[in-house]
C-alpha cells in the first residue's frame, strides 16, 4: 500500500490527494461535507439577520453601536485570516512539490496567524461582555454570538487538526496517505475564511450601517 | 487477520458486533435496533387508540398522553423508520453497485454507534423524570415552557442520532459516485441506489438546518439563550422554519428510499423491465429538489402573508407531477408482465391506492385556504399515516422480506407473511381512513379525549379497533421472523430466481469482501442480462483474480459515540446538578480524544491474498 | 475496498523541470488572487468607514464578498482543477438552499 512506496520528488504524483481510492474518497466525502456546512451557516445567517437589534424592551444595543468603533479590530481580524489562507495555499505547493520541511514550515505560519486571530476574537467576545453585551442578555446577542461563535469554534476545530497532523507526522515524512490528511485541512482552513468573508460583510460591514 | 474461525465465545462474538465496519453487520445492526424502536413505537401507538377507544376515557392522564403522542411520533421517524431503511441501504447499495464495501467502513460504523446512542438517549427520558410532550415537531413556544426534563432529552438525544444520519448520508453519497463496478454508469445503477442516492443529499442538506434548530432549543433551554422569547427579542417562527426546512425533505428522505424498493420489486416479479426508466430517476431528482421548496406549507396558518402562501401553494403542488409519474410507470411496469404474486409484491400492489389516496389529500392541503380548515384536524393524521405506514411502512415490510434472504441467507415463510400482509393492511385502512371523516367532522389531532355524542365514538372505536389488526400483523411477522431463524434453511443464490441486479448475482452467503473479483456491468439489469444470455456463475469480470483490500475492525466508533453520549447528561443537568458541567466536559474530551487517537494511528487496513481465494469456493472460508 | 489503480510513474528529468515550472507559475497567481483578495477587503471597509449612504454601499460590499468567494474557492481551494464537478454542484446546491432560507427569514418570519 501506499505507506510502502518511498517517494523522490520524481515519482511524487501529480495529485496525491486523489492518487487512490481512499483519498479519492475522502476528497469527494470532504466537499459533500462543505456543501453541507454551507447550508448550517446560511441557517445561522439568516437567523441572525432575523433576530440582530432585536432585544427586550428599551435595550440600547444596536449593530451600529456595538461595531463601529471596532472596526479597525475586524479589519485586522480579516488580514490575518486572509494572510493565513494564503500561507496554507503556500504549503499545499511544497507539498505537491514533495517538500516536506517547506509544507510543515508554512503550516505552522498558518496556525500563527490562526491563532493571532483568535486571540482578537476572544478580545472582542470579553469586551463585549464587559459592557454588558453577554450570550443571555437578548436574542441579538445569543444570535450574534452564536454565529460568529461557530465560526470560532470552527477556527479552534482547524487549529487543533492541523497541528495535530504536524506533530504527527513530524518524524513520518511526506507520503501519499497523510498528504491527503494535509490537503483536507487545507480545504477546510479555507472554508473557514469563506464564512469569515460574509461575516465580516454582513455582520460588521452592514451591521455598522445599520 | 479476518478469517473467522467457526467457533467462538459469546465475548468474542460481541466484540466482533461491536468493532465491525462491515456493511452487512452494520446493515443487520441497523435492522435489529430499528426493529426494536419500530415495536416500542408500535407499543406507543396501541395506548394512543386504547385512550381514544371510547369518549371520556380516563385509561391514559392527559400529560402521559401528551408524552406518547410526542415519542410514538419521534421514535417512529427517526428511531424506527430511517434506520431501518438504512439497513436496506448499507446490505443492498454496496452489493447493486459492485462496491467491496462502502467508500468510509469507520464512519458507517460511526454513524449507526451514533444513532444508537442517541435513540437510547431519549428513550431513558421514560426512566429519568418524564419524556418530551411538546409533540414531534416541538414547536418552540409550547417546548420552551415544558416543564421537567422531557425536551432537553428530545433536543439533545435528536442532536447525537442526527449527526450519525448525517455522516451516514455523506457516506452513501461517496460510495454512490466513486464506488461504482466498471460500467455501472449512471444511467445502469438500479433504482433502489438512485433513490438512496437522492436522499442522502436530502439529508445532506436538510440535518444542518435541523442541528441548527436543536442547538438553539438546547442554548434557550439549558444556557440561557433568548432564541425563542419574545420578551426577550426571540421569535418561535424561527423554529417552526428551521424544524419545517429539515421537516419536509425529511419525508422525502423516508418515501423515496421506499420508491426505490417498489422499483425494485415490481420489476422483480413483473418479470419485465421497469418501466420508463430515465424517466424514474428524473422524478426521483426532481422531488429530491422540490423537496425542498416546499417547507413553508406546514405553516399556512402562521400567517406568512398571500404571498408566502401562494407560492409554497404552487411548489407544492408540482410535486404531485413527478410522484404522478412513478405511479403510472409503475401500472405499466405490471402491464403485461408475468406476474408472480409473492409476498413483496403484495405489499407493493396494496402500496399504489394507498399511497395515492395519501398523495390526493396532501394536494387538498396544498390549497392554502382549503388548509385553513383542515389544519390540526384528524384529516391531518389521516393523511400522513396514508403516506407514511401506506407508503413507508409498506416498503419496510415489503423490503424485510424481499431482501432478508439476501441478509440471512433464509426466507421468510411466504403463507405467514401473506396473513401479516392481509392483517396490516385491512387494519391500516380501518384505522386511519375513518379518519378523515372525523378530521372533516372536527375532531382536532393531539387531543387526550374527547365528549361523546358529537358523532365522533362510532369512528373512533373502529379506528381503534383497525389498530387491533395491525398489532397482529405485526405479532405474526414477528413469529414468523423466529420460526424461519430457527427452521435455518438456506436459501440460497438468486432464490427469488427473477432478481435483475447485481446483489442477486452474488453466492450466499456473501463473502464478507462482497466479490471476489470486481464485475463488469453490461447494462441495465445486468444480472437478467447474464442469466438471458446463459451464463451460469451471473457476473462477468472486469479484472483478473488480485489481493483484496480490507477495512480493519475498530473500537474507536462506539467510544466516540459513549462519549457523546455522557457529554449529554452533562448538558442535560447543566445548571440543575453540580456535576453537570465535569461531566459534560469529561464526555466530550472522551469524544475529542478518541478522534485523536484515530488520526494519529496508522490504519492502512490489510490485504487478502488471492491464494487464500483460490481455496475457497463460492465464498466459504 | 474496491479497485484500487494506484501505480507509480517515475517522471523525467524533463517532464519534471516542467511540471515544477507549471506549479511554481501557478504559485505565482496564487498571490496575485490574494493581492485582489486584500484590495477588496480594503474597498469594502474603506467604502463603510467613509460613511456614505447604506442603499449604495451595501449591495457593493455584497457583489465584493461574491467575487472574493469566487476568488477563494476558485483558485485556492482548486475548484477550477478538473474533479470537481460534484464538488461544485454539492456546494452550489447548499448555497442555492441556504439562499432561499436566508430570502425567507427577511420576508416570512411572522412577528
């Protein structure tokens, strides 16, 4: 099987993430499960667009007051999140160039920048509550955390796989079997950065509009 | 590594249940836990028409019957009726289209240990305080001010078993289109693979918006969210969309699987081609698609507006279009055919008026304001047992036996199973076509009781007593179950000796690699196609004799699925129970930990040699 | 599991020269997809913060958001390799989907 085949730069295929059934497989299986994803965020989206300002009565918050003064933070988010789609694109070419040391060197730039946007995000999340803002305090808010919570909780989901695949196979080396595991990741690091686009368009981009 | 040996303990036989990522056991664990719910549902279902036997009863409390009411109906659709279709579907798929397995054996297995628990789950709520009573569809105002426990052990057991459906759709979706033997085009596969086909996308787009509903009804209720207050901003229709825009496609996900094994059947034992077959599968698409336009008709009387309304009026209604389609391509599928009037195709033949007598009041309700009037009335429950029991039901039982020899290697006892046939569908149409007239007459679904001499105790008494013939439909089925287990017969290959399709070409019992060498599919029917053309082994070949690939077996399903399970009462008792939240979290790091050690594991599976093939004949090892 | 066509095919010195040539060109678009993407991120904010009116701004940052979604799973996420026709329809089906529950959530949900 495909662990058996010791690779050189040569005989490394084209795609190693079809190269077989299994990853034939798993690539469909793992698109099939984005389209998925697709629709539990349009349910999320239009939840939120339903319930966002709404709120008990005489409640101040609004989408305006909440995220203008922020917006610079959001913007910074972006740029990181955009940088780190980048840098993964950087490592599925070295690893198509069977580059083992450049793919885990760019992985690990990707996990950086995830994590420098999660820690802005747990920032906003605090500073939000510390004004008062908190998950139970209106239905605008349990919509508005609950949506840009998942996505969090998706960027937390990719973090830990990717960096569990990089101490995995830190002595492995590069084979057909976990270049398939690094591509999916890859795929699903830039799902990620797809929902962030309408979040950032639709939430705080519209929501500072009003 | 795999070859088993012929005698082995009780523990080693369970590990073996429990660690398989084997389609076929899967399937048979899918079959034998669904059967169990299909009967605990069927329990709910007789204390239902006991309580409305006479007027004034007081043989149920008006809450207990509120709890039985809410899980007959949720334990039949999601506990009893879609896993057992998906046993058909993991013992047949596979086997119709030339595939050793499916595409992902670890998530098969994933999917059912899910399922499992998940069904175990809420069913405990009977043991634990008291079930849901806030009816199957849980309409959020009425679910957020349930008092007890019943509605979080609905939200959270229907959150574990979703997920397992939803991998399990993601899977047959994979195995359908990479799997496929060599000239198994699109256009060849049998129509019980393009209909499961169809639903798992259904189910691939519909479970989201469900998981979606249920972690807002878990948030409101056991975190404190505000989704469904309105003194809080939150709105209740947001949950009647949600649970409607998964509600609906769910129905489908249910009848077009049963479609497919129709197909199946009329062809079978018409002896003829099934009729218009291009055309079958574009109605199959086209109501998959539909499907999911439609939503908005269960909500008529929120008041969307004549807007909202006239438009999911009109969707509605297409539907009729392509359902009208298989009907006729199925009449002309018996026309002229050679018939054989065996069991399966009883219950097929008694399918046709049933199922379309369902259709007909749906396109009554699908006129808005004719909805109006019928809304949560008995015509209601009429309507959808006649499309669920007369169509779903009827393609399980149909389906138990048509596909049992092909499961166990033995058949069901033909004389029994004609007197369930004749005994559950004269109780089936005694029990629920009185209902209409008592829906038209007034008589509003959900209700405990009701005052007598409104006209209405005559036709509930014969409803409950059509209930009594279908329980002994059941009861001989289940007699007839034990006496062909016991009897032990085999049954052979091909023993319907007119099936069409690969998975009657195979030798019994299947081996567990399915085929010893991958087929080549010459056409439609390619099996019928062998057997006119007289070859006697049924398969051509695409490939020489080689060493198969294997799936190892795993543990890691079941604990990932435990794990779920135990995060559940931690949420369940979070806020009530100082312990809650360590166990949520002692739960959930069991799931997490066990995805890890599955990743981390190499897990290339194994091989079997082709010497060690060579040996044996016809699959015995 | 089925029927597994694996076979390794070493490439020459020639083929190979190319094949890393054709990659690193494609690396090469790669960033020029993601110096668009950054522009139209800035657009978008840059058009909020300068305050002008919402019923011009935000079908603009809409139309934004569409193209550097394109742009994400067009060429960072392959989707314009070939084998990705069902991948495509997958994806365009759950977003068609989730449009229509987005357009029925502003519209019909009834207060």
């Amino acid at each position: 099987m495909a662990e058996e085949i010791k690779y050189t730069p040569q005989t490394w295929p084209e795609h190693p993430e079809t190269a077989n059934l299994e990853g034939k497989n798993k690539f469909l299986g793992f698109w099939l499960f984005l389209g998925g994803e697709t629709v539990l965020f349009a349910s999320l989206f239009a939840t939120y667009l339903a319930l966002k300002d709404k709120g008990p009565e005489g409640m101040t918050f609004t989408t305006q007051s909440l995220f203008s003064e922020g917006l610079p933070l959001v913007f910074l988010m972006t740029m990181l999140l955009l940088t780190s789609s980048l840098t993964s694109v950087y490592a599925m070419y070295h690893m198509k160039n069977f580059n083992f040391r450049g793919m885990q060197t760019w992985m690990a730039i990707t996990v950086l920048l995830g994590l420098g946007f999660l820690a802005l995000e747990i920032y906003e999340f605090y500073h939000y509550v510390h004004i008062g803002f908190y998950f139970s305090q209106s239905a605008f808010s349990s919509a508005f955390f609950t949506l840009v919570g998942t996505h969090g909780l998706h960027v937390v989901i990719g973090l830990g796989w990717i960096i569990l695949l990089m101490l995995r196979n830190a002595k492995r080396g590069l084979s057909v079997y976990n270049a398939q595991k690094y591509y999916t990741a890859s795929l699903y690091w830039h799902f990620i950065d797809v929902v962030w686009v309408f979040i950032f368009t639709v939430v705080y981009l519209m929501g500072v509009m009003g | 590594m795999s070859a088993i040996a012929q005698k082995k303990g009780f523990g080693s036989v369970l590990w073996d249940w429990l660690t398989t990522v084997d389609h076929k056991k899967i399937a048979i664990l899918y079959l034998a836990s669904g059967g169990f719910f299909f009967i605990v549902g069927g329990i709910e279902a007789m204390l239902i028409r006991i309580q409305l036997a006479v007027p004034g009863n007081d043989f149920l409390s008006a809450g207990l019957y509120n709890e039985i009411l809410t899980m007959h109906g949720t334990t039949m659709i999601f506990l009893a009726a879609m896993p057992i279709l998906f046993g058909y579907m993991n013992a047949v798929v596979p086997l119709q289209i030339g595939a050793r397995d499916v595409a992902f054996p670890f998530l098969n297995s994933l999917g059912f240990w899910l399922f499992f628990f998940g069904g175990i789950f809420l069913n405990l709520s009977w043991f634990m305080g008291g079930a849901p009573d806030a009816g199957w569809t849980s309409y959020a105002s009425l679910s957020l001010y349930s008092p007890g426990n019943g509605i979080d052990f609905y939200a959270l057991g229907l959150q574990v078993s979703g997920a397992g459906t939803y991998i399990a759709g993601i899977n047959f979706l994979v195995t359908i289109i990479n799997m496929r033997a060599p000239g198994m085009t699109y256009m060849r596969m049998p129509l019980f693979t393009w209909t499961t086909f169809v639903a798992s996308a259904l189910i691939l787009f519909a479970f989201p918006p469900l998981t979606i509903g249920l972690f807002f009804l878990i948030f409101d209720r056991m975190f404190g969210a505000n989704f469904f207050d309105h003194t809080m901003g939150g709105n209740t229709i947001i949950w009647e969309h949600l649970f409607w825009i998964f509600g609906h496609p769910e129905v489908y996900i249910l009848i077009l699987p049963a479609f497919g094994i129709f197909s199946e059947i009329f062809a079978i034992f018409s002896r003829k081609r099934l009729f218009g077959y291009s055309a079958m599968v574009f109605a199959t698409v086209l109501i998959g698609f539909l499907g999911f336009m439609v939503w908005a008709h269960h909500m008529f009387t929120v008041g969307l507006g004549p807007t909202a309304n006239a438009i999911f009026a009109v969707a509605t209604m297409a539907i009729a279009v392509p359902t009208g389609v298989k009907i006729f391509n199925w009449l002309l599928t018996i026309w002229g055919g050679s018939i054989k009037v065996t069991t399966p195709m009883l219950y097929a033949l008694g399918f046709i008026p049933s199922f379309v007598a369902g259709g007909v009041t749906g396109v009554m309700q699908a006129a808005a304001p004719l909805d109006y009037q019928l809304h949560d009335s008995y015509f209601i429950v009429a309507h959808f047992h006649y499309v669920i029991v007369g169509g779903v039901v009827l393609a399980i039982l149909a389906g138990l036996h048509l596909y049992w020899p092909l499961m166990f290697n033995q058949m069901l006892d033909e004389k029994l199973g004609k007197i369930t046939f004749w005994l559950f569908f004269f109780g089936f149409h005694a029990t629920f076509f009185i209902q209409h007239f008592l829906g038209l007459m007034g008589m509003p679904r959900r209700v405990f009781t009701f005052v007598g001499d409104q006209g209405w105790d005559a036709f509930n008494a014969i409803s409950s007593g059509g209930a009594v013939f279908m329980a002994l439909g059941v009861i001989v089925l289940v007699v007839n179950i034990v006496k062909t287990v016991v009897q032990n017969k085999p049954a052979g290959t091909d023993p319907w000796e007119d099936g069409r399709t690969l998975e009657w070409a195979i030798p019994q019992p299947v081996p567990f690699y399915n085929f010893k060498r991958t087929p080549l599919v010459r056409g439609l029917d390619t099996f019928w196609i062998e057997k006119q053309e007289g070859n006697k082994e049924g398969m051509t070949y695409a490939e020489p004799l080689s060493d198969i690939h294997m799936p190892n077996n795993s543990f890691i399903p079941f604990v990932m699925s435990l794990g779920l399970f135990i995060a559940s009462f931690g949420a369940l008792y979070n806020g009530e129970k100082t312990w809650a939240v360590p166990v949520l979290v002692i739960g959930l790091a069991i799931t997490v930990i066990s995805m890890g050690v599955r990743s981390w594991k190499d897990d290339h599976g194994y091989h079997i040699h082709k010497e060690d093939l060579m040996d044996d004949k016809g699959g015995k090892y | 599991m089925g029927h597994d066509t694996h076979v390794v095919v070493a490439k020459n010195k020639t083929q190979y020269e190319y094949a890393r040539r054709k990659r690193s060109h494609h690396m090469q678009m790669q960033v020029v997809t993601f110096a668009i993407m950054i522009f139209l991120t800035f657009i978008a904010f840059a058009t909020v913060a300068a305050g002008m009116s919402a019923f011009y701004v935000a079908p603009v940052i809409l139309l934004l958001a569409a193209v550097q979604v394109v742009l994400q799973l067009y060429y960072f996420m392959h989707m314009s390799d070939k084998g990705h026709n069902m991948a495509a329809f997958f994806l365009y089906s759950g977003a068609l989907f989730g449009f229509t529950f987005i357009i029925t959530f502003l519209t019909i949900v009834w207060w």
